[in-house]
C-alpha cells in the first residue's frame, strides 16, 4: 500500500522580530493639493482631490526564513528551514498540533541557520506509515548568532562625509523614542533630506528596504515603513542605518562594504517626527536583539561617546 500523504498547515504567519523589515509594494498617489501643488504620496488622499494611482515597485523580493516539509522516497519526511539571509539566524519553532506523528519525537526547538543555507530541523516519523500524517507550526526568528562580543578593532566611524558635523538628537541615557532594548544606545542625527550615509565599520550588508517615501507618528503602522541599510560586522554585531530617502540605496543584500563607502541618502521615513538619520548597533543577546553602546572617532584618533545636544563632526 503506497504511503498515506503528508499535510502541512501553518497556522502562523512567519514573524520576524527585526526593528524593521522591508514590507509590501505600495500604491503612489499624485495629486494637486489646495494649492496647486503636485503631491505624492503612499497615502490614499481623503480630502476629496482628483488623483492619480501609480504603481510603485518593490525592488526584489526581502529575504526571509520559511519552513517546508521534504518527503522522501521512503515515505519518512524532515521539517526544513530556509535561511535566505546573508548572515546567520536563530530560529525558535513549535509544533502546535500532530496528527500521526511518532511519539518520541521533540515539538519544539531552537537552531542557528548558516547564511544561504537550508537546514533539517526535525525528522517527522509517521506512528503509522500507511496514514495521512498533519502538522500545524509556527516559528519566529531574529537576525545573528547568540552571544556575539562587540569588538570593533577602533572607534566607529561617523556616519556621515568626513569634515561635516550633525547635531545630535537623542543618545543615551535619552529614550524618548529609544525605550526598547534594540534601540537604547541608538543615536540620532538631524540632517537634510539627502545627505550621503557612510558606512561606520565594514562588513556585509544583511538586508535592505528601500520601498518607502512617508513618514508618520504611529509607531505600528509607520515603524515597519522605513527604509534601511542592515551591515553584518565581523564580531557578530549588526550596525542598522534607518529613514533613509526612498530610492537612494545604493548598496545590495550580499555585498560587502568598506569603513566609508557610500551606503544611501539620509530622509525621513517610518516613524519619525523630522528628518534624521537613526544609527544603532545591536547583536543578538540569545533570542533577543539588544543594542550596544558605541564610540566614534574624534580628533586626534580620540574616542568620543555622544549625547543628546552634541554637535558631532566626522573625521
């Protein structure tokens, strides 16, 4: 008798639990407003002006981790999951119901998946080999490897041109915005819509979104709409770059970025109140993601720690 199918249900959505992640396409509106002026915007206008939909593109697909069943010739079966990062992941999965699963095997687990790679996360023997075999999963996953040490081998570079100086906003122990452990030693810059982004440390660069052009004052509607830059260092860390100008990245998932390269325009997207650029480091505490404190370089290969006020300039 040949063997029984094998179904899958997930009953979650895959949950990722980065600061921000790249998101769906959008609509573009273009309209005149009351004083003739084109606008546009990702907002549908409410004010009763004629407007125009215009499609507005993602530029590629944003990585993800997903899980799948393989089934074998054999009939027997394995739980797989797919790491489209480049840079490691933890994963947490559960399996929430099983319908003729062998007894003995675990319902839940943790792994770290490599960069690019697919991983076997659990064999699922059938208890009876000639019935239909349904399980029903959820999992959430947070970008990098526990317990990764910060270690940067010199003091941060601004991330901003050499010689230009931006004042800073919000720095520790400030956390009018900075409240939650990925973002506590996060530091704030004001600086125009367009101001060029460098990179503060080398590294490879892990995720991009790059698909918004808006800002607002929710936190969980606007929060997931800016676009960043996310650089996997070599300790393990990851340095975030966030509200950058929409269609300005310049810099791809996979490819790896000098101390100083040009990375995008700074702007004033997702949950921001003015244009600034938002820069954090963080590293993943074991299931966690926590930021870390950080210091730049000042005159005369000093180190210097920023605080809210500050007038900082990159050299």
């Amino acid at each position: 008798m040949p063997a029984a199918p094998f179904v899958v249900a997930l009953v979650a959505p895959l949950v990722t639990l980065l600061a921000v992640s790249a998101g769906d396409a959008q609509s573009l509106y273009k309209y005149r407003d009351e004083n003739g002026v084109w606008t546009y915007t990702d907002r549908r206008p409410d004010g009763g002006e004629a407007f125009e939909t215009l499609p507005l593109e993602q530029h590629g697909e944003p990585a993800a981790v997903r899980l799948y069943q393989r089934t074998l010739e054999d009939g027997t079966a394995g739980l797989v999951a797919q790491n489209d990062f480049y840079g490691p992941v933890q994963i947490a999965f559960e399996l929430t119901a099983a319908d003729n699963l062998a007894p003995d095997v675990p319902t839940r687990g943790n792994r770290i998946l490599d960069p690019r790679s697919e991983t076997e996360l659990l064999a699922l023997p059938r208890a009876n080999p000639a019935a239909a075999m349904r399980l029903e999963y959820r999992m959430q996953y947070i970008p990098g490897k526990p317990g990764a040490p910060h270690a940067p081998d010199q003091p941060y570079r601004l991330p901003y041109a050499l010689a230009s100086g931006y004042r800073v906003s919000q720095a520790y122990p400030d956390q009018v915005t900075h409240a939650d452990p990925g973002s506590r030693y996060a530091v704030d810059f004001v600086m125009p819509i367009g101001t060029g982004v460098y990179a503060a440390r080398e590294g490879t660069v892990i995720e991009v979104a790059s698909d918004y052009f808006e800002s607002g004052l929710d936190p969980q509607t606007d929060g997931p709409r800016a676009n960043i830059v996310r650089i996997l260092h070599d300790d393990g860390t990851m340095a975030l770059y966030a509200h950058l100008n929409w269609n300005s990245i310049r810099v791809e998932p996979g490819q790896h970025v000098a101390r100083g390269e040009y990375l995008a325009d700074s702007g004033n997207t997702g949950f921001t109140t003015g244009p600034h650029l938002h820069f954090v480091v963080q590293r993943n505490a074991g299931g966690e993601i926590v930021s870390v404190p950080v210091e730049f370089a000042g005159p005369g290969a000093s180190a210097v720690t920023l605080v809210t006020g500050d007038l900082a300039t990159a050299y």
